[in-house]
C-alpha cells in the first residue's frame, strides 16, 4: 500500500511516517519545508532503516500534486500539511485561510481525478469551541471557533462532508487530535517550534534547556483542582499508531473520531510531572489567564477505541521523558 503523506516532515507527519513504515506501508513524503528541515528525513531513514521518496513541493500548485500522483500508484492520502499556529493566525488570517484551504482543495481535485479516494484528514479539538461538558465527544456539533486557524479545521472538515454528499464513494477519515506532545524514543525527531513557543509543552523545554528563564502559567484560579488550565495531552507516537489504525480499520464512508487519552492533566501537573520524571526544576510564576483559553477540556477517545482498535499506551511520563530527550539530544 503506498500512501501520500502531506507535510510529512513536519512533527506529527514525521513520527507517522516511522508508524507507517514499521507496518510495511510505504509513504510518499510532499512537504515545502515551510516549517521543517530536509535533515528529518535522514533522521526518519536512520529510525526505519528505509528510504523515502520525498516531493518538496507546495500543494497550493495544483501541477505539482498531479506529478506526483502521475508518477505514484496512491492508495490514500493522509493530509497533515498546513500552518498551524493560533496566535499568527489572528494576526495573518489571509495566509492561513490561503495556504490551508486552497492547498485542500487543490489537492482533493487531483485525488478525484485520480480516482484515489481514501482521505485522512488532520483536524483539531479547536473545533469544537466551547461545549456544555469538558468531555469533548464526536456526537457533539462543532462549536463557534476562536481564531482563523481553528475556522480553517472546521471549514476543511465542513468541505469534505460535502464531498462526501456528493459523492458517497470516498472513504473520509477526521481525526481531532487534543494537545500532540513528546517525541520518538530514538531522540532523532520530535517538535521544532518556530521562534517562542506559543504553546505549553514547547515552552517547558525551552525553560528546561535555559534557553528562556521562566514559564507563565497563565491562571491559578480556574475552576480545577489546583486552579490551573486541564488539557487531554497524547504522545505523538501513541498519535501517529492512531493515523495507521484508522487507515486499517475505519468502517467505509466519513468519520470522525477524536485522537486523545481521555485524561485530563493540569498545568501544574504537567509541570511537577516533567521535574520529577528528569530531575530538573522549571522556574515558573502565575500570570494573568490568556485570553481565549478554556479552564478544561478533554476527550471521550471510546469511539477510535471501539471502532478503530485503538487507544493511547504511552504516560505522561512518557511524554515528559522523550520530549527531554530529544530536547538533550539537539544540545549535545
Ligand atoms: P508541522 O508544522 O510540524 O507540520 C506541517 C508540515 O506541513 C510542515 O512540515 C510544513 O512545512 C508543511 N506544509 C505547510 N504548508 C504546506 C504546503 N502548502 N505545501 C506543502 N507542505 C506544507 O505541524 P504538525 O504539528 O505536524 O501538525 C500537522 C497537522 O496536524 C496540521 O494540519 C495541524 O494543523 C494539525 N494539528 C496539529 C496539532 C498540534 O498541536 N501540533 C493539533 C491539532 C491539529
Ligand atoms: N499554558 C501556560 N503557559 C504557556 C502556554 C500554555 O500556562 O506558556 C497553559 C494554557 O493556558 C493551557 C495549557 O497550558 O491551559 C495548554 O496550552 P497550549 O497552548 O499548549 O494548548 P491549547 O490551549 O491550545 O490547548
């Protein structure tokens, strides 16, 4: 089975492609580099032991889609490329508007022309806004979003179910990741946030590593056990397994289903958790709650297990050890 994997070099589409090829599935990288190095492919080939072929094309040009889907027998596509971050988003709503939606487009054109009509799509919680309940399920509609990068996921996923109306012979898959974290164990790939960090994760390595002096936590008085902000974290790797286990088993037709652990962790917990794990203090100090931010949400992830087969099996420990590691790893 070949598959196309879209920003393929990017963090989540680089720990799929290893998941992809440790089960004999061959993927096909596209990714512009606009937010990944041609080096994680050296690193991806070191990991697998195999050779990738990789397109550093832009996919809002429809004519470099069509090449590669002229010169390759696809099977299915697992879209990851875009932009991706929130704060720049609201700052640049053209750019994300421009590059996320018309590189979807272009690319489902081609697809359709192809007759390759296996789609699995990289959506977000984002798209649900703010619900009734902190347990996010895929029964509930999607919500109001709150920046033009989360409005790109819902009108992408908005797209498809059209598509999908038009014309039921397309096996569609969306997939609503929580928060992605860590790395893979090797400590060759893992995320490379651009400039400062936006979000938590990212931020704590950058504090561990003495690169930025002291965390924000933004809020203490949320109502939460300990007064900080509830995220569903999931290990990139536990994240990428549920890419190639929605394109083995996903029932025909559209679906949805949230990637996530179901467990909530505070702020401070994620804080305390990643000290001990690695036996490092992270300087931090409340501030003020970041406009926007929800005290708490998580995933009810039953469906992708009953459906799918599928469940996280790596900890928060987990996540805290090879996100370290990876972290050591680039310093030394
Ligand atoms: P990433 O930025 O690391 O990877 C995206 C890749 O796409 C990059 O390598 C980039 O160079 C490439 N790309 C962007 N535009 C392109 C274009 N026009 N043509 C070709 N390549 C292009 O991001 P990620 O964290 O791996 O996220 C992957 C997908 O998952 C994105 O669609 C993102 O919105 C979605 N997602 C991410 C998170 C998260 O927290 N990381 C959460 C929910 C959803
Ligand atoms: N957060 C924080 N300091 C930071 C970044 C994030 O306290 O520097 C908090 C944020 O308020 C939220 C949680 O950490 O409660 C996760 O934030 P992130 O931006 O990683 O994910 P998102 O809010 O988009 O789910």
């Amino acid at each position: 089975m070949k598959i196309l994997v879209t920003g393929g070099l990017g963090f989540i589409g680089s720990h799929t492609v290893v998941e992809l090829a440790n089960e004999g599935i061959e993927p096909i990288i596209v990714d512009n580099l606009y937010n990944s190095k041609e080096e994680v492919l050296e690193k991806l080939e070191k990991i697998t032991g195999k050779k990738f072929n990789l397109y550093k094309y832009d996919l809002t040009e429809k004519e470099n889609i069509e090449r590669i889907f002229n010169e390759n027998e696809i099977d299915a596509v697992i879209h990851f490329a875009g932009y991706k971050a929130v704060g720049e988003s609201v700052k640049n709503p053209l750019m994300y508007y421009s590059n996320n939606l018309i590189s979807t487009i272009k690319l489902l054109e081609v697809m359709k022309n192809h007759n390759v009509k296996n789609l699995v799509f990289s959506s977000s919680a984002t798209v649900y806004g703010m619900q009734e309940t902190p347990k996010y399920t895929e029964k509930m509609k999607r919500g109001d979003t709150t920046s033009p990068y989360g409005t790109t996921k819902a009108m992408i996923e908005k797209i498809l179910e059209d598509l999908y109306a038009s014309d039921n012979s397309w096996n569609i898959i969306i997939l609503r990741y929580f928060n992605p974290v860590g790395a893979h164990s090797s400590g060759l790939i893992g995320e490379e946030p651009n400039g400062i960090p936006n979000n938590l994760m990212p931020y704590i390595m950058k504090v561990a590593s003495g690169e930025l002096e002291t965390l924000n936590i933004f809020g203490d008085d949320y109502p939460t056990p300990d007064g900080t902000g509830i995220r569903d974290y999931i290990h990139v790797v536990d994240l990428a397994k549920g890419h190639v286990k929605a394109l083995q088993k996903a029932p025909k037709g559209l679906n949805v289903y949230n990637l996530a652990s179901g467990k909530g962790t505070s702020v401070l917990e994620l804080v305390n958790t990643f000290e001990r794990v690695n036996n490092l203090k992270i300087n931090y100090k409340i501030v003020e709650r970041r406009p926007g931010d929800l005290a708490e949400y998580y995933a009810d992830p039953t469906k992708a297990y009953k459906e799918l087969g599928w469940k996280t099996e790596k900890t928060i420990e987990d996540i805290c050890r090879d996100a370290w590691n990876y972290e050591k790893n680039k310093m030394n």
